[in-house]
C-alpha cells in the first residue's frame, strides 16, 4: 500500500460498489474500504495524525 490524496479516499467511500468498515481501538481509528471482499483503501487517524493508503493499481477503482 502506498500514501494517497484525502479526496481519492473520499471517492472510494463515497462510491456505492464498495464497501467499508470502521474500527475504533484505544486512540487509533481505521476505515477500510473494501471491493468484492479485497481491501483497497484504509484511512488510520492517531491524535492529529490522518494518513490515508491505497494499493497499487488504485487509479482503476475511482469514479471519473
């Protein structure tokens, strides 16, 4: 997995044909986005840090 931008985040968890999961342990929070049970995507905050990672050959799950 490799860092990505907050908006191409935001088009995987917004487009209807994924799916995502939320956890929330102690003071870390991860989203994970998943495509036909493979994950794709996950967003981990820790305090103020935000870092958000998609897997390689991410560009073909975006909405255009």
């Amino acid at each position: 997995m490799h860092l990505i931008m907050k908006s191409q985040f935001d088009d995987l968890r917004l487009n209807e044909a994924h799916e995502y999961s939320a956890d929330d342990k102690g003071g870390k929070k991860v989203v994970k986005i998943f495509k036909d049970g493979q994950l794709i995507a996950k967003k981990i905050v820790v305090k103020r840090s935000i870092q958000y990672f998609g897997v390689t050959g991410i560009e073909d799950f975006f909405t255009h």
